[in-house]
C-alpha cells in the first residue's frame, strides 16, 4: 500500500514558523539595537558620560573621527577609547 503525499508545504510549515518565531524573538531586536547603538555613537558630543565595552565611566573631553577623547576619575586623566568601544550613555 503506498503512503499517502502530502502537500509539500505543509511539510515545511513547521519549519517556517520557528524561523518567523526567531527573526521576531532574536533578530528584529538585534538589529533594532544595534541601530540605537550607531546612532548614540554618532550623536556623542561633548560632555556626555558614557560607558565602554570595558565597564569604563566616564566623560567625553572630545570627539574625532573614528575615537572620543574621555576624562575618567577625580583627577585630569583622560584616555582615547575608539567610538565603537561606547556601549551606553549614563545619565
């Protein structure tokens, strides 16, 4: 007796609903994230506190091309860190 064939797509239904149940659990805030995170970095100016990937707090003395200039601590230490190392602005 042969088995019986389906439709192909029915088939496949599971396996596009768990990849639309990842792109909306996984992907889409990723990319929202990262987003926010690209325009935080392009916004940064003067006098913002921010933290880097490292856990380093401190503010922004100034800004250049592709590094920001930070001063950290009680005294005038200041250190560069690249841009793309800010992770988040403190408040």
């Amino acid at each position: 007796m042969p088995a019986q064939q389906g439709n192909p797509i029915v088939s496949f239904l599971p396996l596009i609903l768990m990849f639309v149940v990842f792109y909306f659990l996984l992907i889409r805030p990723q990319q929202k994230k990262q987003k926010e995170v690209a325009e935080m970095i392009k916004n940064l100016k003067k006098g913002d506190r921010v933290v880097t990937t490292g856990g380093i707090i401190g503010t922004v003395q100034a800004v250049h091309d592709d590094y920001a200039v930070l001063k950290v601590g009680d005294q005038d230490t200041k250190i560069e860190v690249l841009k793309s190392a800010v992770q988040d602005l403190r408040k």
